[in-house]
C-alpha cells in the first residue's frame, strides 16, 4: 500500500438516487453533482462508536463495551461562483441524497465498476455564504444531517 494526499486524489459526488447503497452502479454517481473541483474545506464525515465504561467493584480497571454510533457535524466549504452555481443549485436545503467519496481516487477519469467508496446518506441542513473582509475567495458551506451510517461498497 502507498501512502498519498487527498488533495487531488479524493473524489466526492452529491447523489440523489441510489437504489442500493450497499451496491450503487456507477451511472447512479455519474448522474450525481460532482463537488471536489470546487471544494475549499471538509469537516467530518467520520463514523465512531461512543464505548460505554464499565467499572465493576471487584477491579480498578475499568472495562468498555460498545455504545451508540454516531457521526460528526459534517459540512463541505466550496467556492463561489459569480456566473453559475450548480454545486448550490442541486444541493438546495432539505435536499435528501447521498456524498459519495471515492477516497482513493477512481482508476479513471470517472466513476466506474471496481471504484472503492463510502455512501453517506445525507439531508442538506443548511447553505450558508459565508463573508468576509480578507483577501480571500468568495466561499459558501453546506452543512449535512446524516441520516444513517454510511457504506463502504465498490461500484457495480
């Protein structure tokens, strides 16, 4: 296994319709928003378990069983675009659908069969442009509510 940066690398899409997030095909992601060519910053998206401590009378040690899964607040900061927006045009707030995450890369220039991914099932909670006074871009973040826990399939 070779190491290698994200940054130019991962590859995210914002889906509507997956019929099988366990098996999604690669004409399902094509049809999606593809959001990585003007993404500036991601927060979250990682899945973990909340262990339980479990002391018990007889030890000092205190021993963990599995607790709840839960996900982090996640958002994805893009740029703006003065002409045209159609990364905040499909993801409009309340929108239900999917951000695929192709966090190795795909073996071509798009999506296809054999791609390794996760599926994160997810509501638009909120777009939000945010402002400033500083020498930088113009940007805009969409907040996520995910729903239930992603999957870690290969396209189809």
């Amino acid at each position: 296994m070779a190491r290698f940066m994200r940054k130019g690398t991962t590859k995210l899409f914002f889906v509507l319709t997956i019929s099988n997030t366990a098996a999604p095909t690669a004409a399902e992601v094509n049809a999606g928003t593809r959001l990585d060519t003007q993404i500036a910053e991601v927060a979250g998206f990682s899945f973990k378990n909340n262990p339980i401590d479990i002391p018990v009378m007889s030890t000092a040690f205190v021993g963990k069983i599995n607790g709840e899964d839960t996900v982090e607040d996640s958002s994805l900061t893009f740029y703006e675009d003065s002409v045209t927006n159609p990364i905040l045009t499909a993801q409009a707030k309340g929108t239900n659908g999917y951000v695929v995450i192709f966090y190795g890369g795909t073996a071509g220039a798009s999506p296809a069969a054999g791609d390794k991914c996760e599926v994160w099932p997810a509501t638009v909670a909120s777009t939000a442009r945010m402002y400033s006074a500083g020498n930088e871009a113009a940007k805009y973040q969409i907040s996520y509510a995910l729903t239930a826990q992603p999957t870690s399939p290969t396209l189809v």
